[in-house]
C-alpha cells in the first residue's frame, strides 16, 4: 500500500501501545504476541488516533524532528505497519 494523504492511520483493534516503564521502551502489545518498538516508533504511533491524516502526522513531527526525513521515513514506516495488520 502506497500511503494516501488523506489516510487517518489508528492502531487496529486488538494491538494496543505500551510504554515500559522498566525497560524504558514501547511496545506493541497484541494477543500472543509483543512487539518491542525502537527508536522514535513509539512516538509516531501514538500520533496515529484515527483523527490525524498522514499529512498532518508528518508534519508534527517535522516540527518535532527538523532536519529528520519524516516525509519519506514515516509514510514507509506506517505502509509496514499496515501490512503486518498493526494498523488500519
């Protein structure tokens, strides 16, 4: 899937996101199965409610994250995660 902008991307139903607070990382927490997040996933996830479209997810981060490739970086990152069924 090629990302479209007018996409609002949300965790599917059953993956729920975590933070530990032990360990210091996110993670992704579905049945049978948890996902160990890294780096800045956790924060681009938790910008995927339903209610923000790609456009406005990338551009909250590049406020957040000047010089960083958000433009490309996050819309790849989001077309994986929705093809693991992640998000919807």
């Amino acid at each position: 899937m090629t990302a479209p902008a007018a996409w609002r991307p949300a965790l599917a139903p059953a993956v729920h996101l975590r933070h530990d607070r032990v360990r210091e990382v996110d993670l992704l927490v579905m049945p049978e199965r948890v996902v160990v997040l890294r780096g800045t996933a956790g924060t681009v996830l938790r910008l995927c409610d339903g209610g923000r479209d790609l456009d406005t997810i990338v551009a909250e981060l590049a406020e957040r994250f000047p010089g960083a490739p958000v433009a490309t970086d996050v819309p790849a990152f989001l077309d994986r995660m929705h093809e693991e069924g992640w998000i919807r």
